[in-house]
C-alpha cells in the first residue's frame, strides 16, 4: 500500500483518527515544566558560569516529546534520540539529577563526564530502552532499526511474548531527515514492515539553514507519500491536544503490527541551536512569530482551567522550580569523574574476583547466553580445506547451537555471497537468521549495533574492505560505545570483511588499509592467514563480549597454502596470541594475513636462520612475543600488504625502539606496499605488493648488517 496521511492543520481533534485516552495531564506539564526549568537554569546560570560547556534547549520541542514518551509502555520499547531528546529521556524515566549531571560533567552520570552532556542514554532490560545518543546528526535511525527488527526476531523467531506489541521509535529534527543514515532506515523498515515510529521534530532549520535546503519543498512527510508500506502522520505541537491524539494514533498503529509509521510534528525552536547561537540569521518578526506558536502557552490555554486549575498549574511550575533546585544542590555536591579512570571500559574488563564487569546493556553476556568452552589445541578433522569453507563451516556450527546469532549482508542468502561464505546457510537456517540487505553499508552496521544492544549476536558482511566507508560513522560509533556511556552499554558483534588483492587489483575491492580499524578505539582486530585460524579467531569472536573486525584476505580463501584440516567445532583462538611458524636465531620476521605465506617461502629461499611470526590479530597485538623474538635474534623484518606510511608496522616499530632498543644490532626493516593504492594490471600489482623476491632480499641484507 502506499503512505497513508493524516493532518490536523485546520482540522477539529482527531479528525481522521480514532480517539485515544488522554494523557496524564498533571504528568505530562510537571515534565514539561522541569524541562523547561532545566533549560532556563543552564541558560542563564550554568552555561556563563561555565558550568556547562555544550547546551542545547528543548525549549518547543518539550510538549510532543513528553506526550510520545508517556505512550513509552511496551515491555521491549527501544528508542534511539539525539542532542535534543531530553524531555524525551525525563518521561521515560530518565532521573533528572542524572540529566543534570551529565551536563555538569559530574561522575555517576549517564557518561561518568566522558561525553557532551546532551548525548543521554537509558539501559533497560524491562521497560523501554534509550539507546545511547550519538554526537552524529543522523546517526540514530539505523540503530534503531536494529532494534526494530531484533523486536520481529525475538517474537518470531525466538518467541518472546513481551516482544510483541513493542516498538522501537527514532527520534530526529527535520534536517537529519537529509541523512544516509535516514534514508537507510526507511529503506529498511519499510521493505522488512518493521514495528517502528520516525517522530520528526520540524522546526524549519538545521542550524541555521532553512528546511527547504535540506528537503525539497521543506517537507519530508509529502516527500515521503509514494513510499509503499508507510504510514504518515503530520501534526502541530502548537495543538498540543490534537498532537496527542495523533501521537497516540501512530504509536498503536505500529503496536499492532501495521507496519511503520512517519510522524512530521511541527515544532517552534524557541531558542538558538545551541547555547552558543545568537540567531542572528532570523528576522525579529521570525523570532517573535516562532515564540507565539510556544506549544506550552498553546497547552496552558487548552487545559486551564478546564484540565487543570489555574491554582493546581501554578503549583505543578513550583514544584518542577523546586525539584530542579534541589537536583542541582546534589548534582553540586558530587563528585567530578576520577581522571585516573579516563583509560577504562574501552574494552570488556574483568574486576578484581576476575568476574566480567558487564555492560547494563547489549551482548550476549546480558541476555543470559553461557558458551560451551572452548578449547585451544586443534583436533585436525578430515582433510584440509580452504578458509571459505572453514568460515562456511564454523558460521554453520555457531548458527546451530545459538539461536541469536545471525548473519546478513549483501548478497549473503540465496546466493552464499559474494565470496560463497554462506552458501547454503539460508536454506538451513531460514531467512530470518541469514539475510539480504539493501545496499547500505550504514544500514547494515547500524542495524547490527541494535540487534547487538537488544541482545543478539549480529555477523554482518561487508562485501570488500573499501566498501565498509559509508559505515565508518556507525563502526566508530559502535566502538567507542563502551567507553563514552562508562560500561552502560555495550554492541558486541563480528563484522566479516574481505580484501586485499587477488588475481588482480583495483582500489575498489583489494584495499588492506587494516590499521584504520586498529586505530579505531574500541575494535578488536583479527587478520588470520590461514584456514585454521580463520576458525579459532572467528569462533572466539562470535563468542566475545566486544565488537570485531574479522578480516577475511582474498587470496587466502582459496589459497592452497592457507588451507587446513578442520580444526574441530570447540577450537577458539585467544585474541593476542601470535602464532610462531619458525623457530631461529638470526632476524625475526613479523606479518600477518597474505603476508605470510610469502614470509615463510621467503625464510626457507634466503639461508637466513629466520624466525617468523604471524601476529593473526593486530588488536591486542602479542607484543611480549613480538619483544621476546627480537630480543633473541636482534634483527627484525616488518612485512605488510598495506602502505607503508602509517601502516601497523610503524607501531610495531616504534614499541620496538622504545621496549627493545639496546636488543637491536640493526635498524628496524619494513616491506610494505608504497603509498597508492592497489592497482588493476596483474603487472603493476606485481611491482607494488610484496613478493617473495623482495622480502627474501630484505631478510639477506637485514642480516647482513
């Protein structure tokens, strides 16, 4: 079907809707009313005072924002918000000395201090789920949509009752609606009938430039009328009754399975962007027609003294001034975060009993899921296989024994991949556990980071290591999770990615460029070289409590040097544990990935006594075997695919020169790829990947020296 409208412009209440219960009216103004004496005290005290740094009012967006929150019931309900989602958070049950907290920097806040105060979140393992906000104008909706369709997944797949009838909601302003991050979201809730609500707050701006330059004719919802299976709504928080009964009517749509709905709510930005906004770009008669269109006067008028009276209104505005004073008085009696713990929960940690310090939020851990142990000696099963086969085999095993884990990308289902990794795992496991997307980076890892905080085990693919840039965004995001909400939350998940070269190069589909995933806080990194790795490394990532980069090398998922019995479906591979393939005493030769393979050869063709080790992941990194080996031979031969300015080799050589400097008898060697990128003619990536030849040269003249 196509999108269906509903407007109140002009229209008497609920014209075209069904009647819903009103609000609790005492409720929904106390909220509005703390919002707005939040606003007002940061304003005009915290904010000049310093107190504050980052400030961003609600002040216009607050009255529909309250009325969505308190239709906030499901027992599963997720919501992902953004910068100005506060009154949002308050009615929902966000603590208001929290709120305040977090913007004053103070420990024990919803970030302990480690991120703006407006970015909330709000764990929740019963009731409804905020999930963590995002400094990114857009960056909200595809996580969302993860936990939309983990919401469809648990009560379809895993048959959770409290999972029916729960929505996810994403919360955005009318600019965001220009986002990759937005139109992936529809695209993917709208083909897969997900249970979610889009509430667009329009203002009329982004910043300062008006709406018609961040949509044509300045309006999403008439933009939006052709899309199928969409359900639109539009409304005017200047009728704030109205807007109720429309909110409600999208929220129960959604409810009971109709599909997706779009809200467009009309909001007043009653004051600048941020703190730091003048406003100088509107006209005095702009400013002074956006404050009489002020939802809270707008309400006043509506519920006094009918509703509420004039006594009992002014009573609820007292209360609200008094319950801000007196959660700014405890906020200033807190502490500031501990600066000696600025470095911790960047990764899963264990405390002092050797427990997990779990996340409130996300991760298999969280949902209750105990894996079998593993074990680290191979049981070489059968003959050897290639690493694609490998992979198939242990994604097959780990789909088998937990029904949250699930795979999806591009091309995955029907086909098995583009790279047959998942051949044939659709047809056993259904299409609800390995799926198609649509062709969204962003869609895909932003989904995986919802499914992963709604308690699943997401194994997204990205079909090539280059294609994996629209998403950096979301992997960033992903990555520092842990560390900027203080260990509240956490998306754990695998994220399988193929490169490097092949048969033949291009700077599409061969590029390497690993070390941009080492650098990206957050990340564990795996890069095995060869089938029996590829299981261990991957089967410890599927099972971990961090998220990972599981770096599949082109060359290698056929290779015949990288093939390998199986290995059993219990073998697990630590993460930071390299792999010695030669013992020696003169160099010590230090790759990973395809590398290896042609380090090996290279060792065996130079007489040289080399030792090698193949490092299989880059974060953590075994720098304790790394220095042990160097320290022995005295002589070390960094040898990577990737370019060689900034490549991981660099740091691998900066830990050497500081940690084994007086160990060396020679300088430190790299052979890498020269700075450009992979070329297409089989000759010229010839001349710029590493061969055998050349790394052979550099291991004579190495230890020579």
């Amino acid at each position: 079907m196509s999108a269906e409208r509903h407007s109140v412009f002009g229209t008497g209440v609920g014209s075209g809707t069904r009647q819903h219960p009103q609000p609790d009216w005492q409720r929904v103004v106390h909220t509005i009313l703390v919002s707005r004496a939040l606003d007002e005290l940061e304003e005009t005290q915290l904010l000049p005072a310093r107190k504050i740094l980052y400030q961003f009012t609600a002040r216009g967006h607050d009255v529909t924002q309250v009325l969505l929150g308190q239709l906030m019931t499901g027992a599963r309900d997720g919501m992902g918000v953004y910068y100005r989602s506060r009154p949002l958070l308050l009615s929902v049950g966000l603590p208001l000395k929290d709120a305040l907290a977090s913007t004053m920097m103070r420990s024990g806040s919803v970030s302990d201090g480690r991120d703006i105060g407006v970015v909330f979140n709000l764990p929740k393992r019963e009731g409804v789920c905020v999930l963590p906000a995002c400094g990114g104008v857009g960056a909200q909706y595809t996580p969302a949509i993860g936990w939309a369709q983990s919401l469809q997944y648990r009560a379809q797949v895993l048959k959770e009752a409290e999972a029916n009838g729960s929505i996810a909601v994403a919360h955005g302003g009318d600019a965001s609606a220009a986002t990759n991050g937005f139109w992936a979201a529809l695209t993917i809730a709208t083909t897969q009938r997900l249970p979610i609500l889009f509430f667009i707050e329009d203002n009329g701006y982004g910043i300062s430039v008006k709406s018609d330059f961040q949509t044509p004719g300045g309006n999403i919802a008439a933009n939006l009328s052709g899309f199928k299976n969409l359900r639109i709504i539009e409304g005017d928080s200047a009728k704030p009754v109205e807007a109720a009964n429309l909110i409600a009517e999208g929220v129960a749509a959604v409810r009971a399975g109709e599909g997706p709905v779009l809200m467009r709510m009309l909001v007043p930005r009653l004051s600048g962007h941020s703190g730091q906004d003048t406003q100088t770009y509107k006209t005095p008669e702009e400013i002074s027609a956006e404050r009489a269109r002020d939802p809270l006067v707008q309400l006043r008028a509506q519920l006094v003294p009918n509703v509420i009276s004039e006594d009992a209104w002014k009573a609820l505005e007292q209360r609200a001034n008094d319950d801000v004073q007196a959660a700014l008085a405890a906020v200033e009696a807190s502490s500031v975060p501990d600066v000696t713990r600025s470095t911790s929960h960047v990764f899963s940690e264990n405390k002092a009993d050797g427990s997990v310090d779990l996340q409130l939020q996300g991760g298999l851990l969280n949902a209750g899921i105990k894996h079998p142990k593993g074990n680290e000696t191979p049981r070489s099963e059968g003959p050897r296989i290639n690493m694609v086969t490998a992979i198939r085999r242990t994604l097959e095993h780990e789909l088998s024994i937990n029904p949250r884990v699930v795979v999806f990308g591009e091309d995955v289902g029907r086909k098995g991949g583009v790279h047959a990794a998942t051949l044939g795992l659709q047809e056993k496991f259904g299409a609800s556990r390995v799926f198609d997307t649509s062709l969204s980076e962003e869609g895909i890892i932003g989904r995986a980071v919802g499914m992963a905080l709604a308690g699943l085990m997401p194994v997204p693919e990205i079909q090539f290591r280059k294609y994996a840039d629209p998403a950096v965004e979301q992997l960033n995001d992903c990555g520092t999770m842990r560390w900027r909400t203080a260990n509240r939350f956490a998306a754990p998940m695998v994220v399988r990615m193929p490169g490097g070269f092949f048969k033949c190069g291009d700077p599409w589909h061969s590029q390497s460029n690993e070390v941009q995933f080492v650098h990206a806080i957050g990340w564990r990194v795996a890069m095995p070289s060869n089938a029996e790795d590829a299981v261990g490394l991957l089967r410890s990532a599927v099972r971990a409590n961090d998220p990972t980069i599981f770096f599949e090398h082109r060359a290698m998922l056929d290779g015949a040097w990288a093939r390998r019995p199986y290995p059993g479906d219990d073998f697990v591979v630590p993460f930071g544990k390299a792999k010695q393939l030669r013992s020696g005493s003169e160099l010590t030769v230090i790759s990973w990935g395809a590398m290896v393979e042609r380090c090996e050869q290279a060792a065996e063709e130079s007489n040289v006594d080399v030792e090698l080790l193949d490092l299989r992941t880059l974060m953590p990194w075994d720098r304790e075997a790394v220095l042990a080996s160097v320290r022995k031979t005295r002589r070390c031969l960094i040898v990577h695919e990737d370019n060689l300015t900034a490549g991981f080799g660099a740091e691998i050589a900066a830990t050497l020169a500081k940690e084994a400097f007086f160990d060396l008898d020679a300088p430190i060697e790299r052979v890498t790829m020269p700075d450009v990128p992979s070329p297409h003619s089989p000759l010229l990536l010839d001349s710029v990947v590493p061969s055998v030849a050349r790394i052979t040269d550099a291991i004579r003249q190495l230890a020579s020296i």
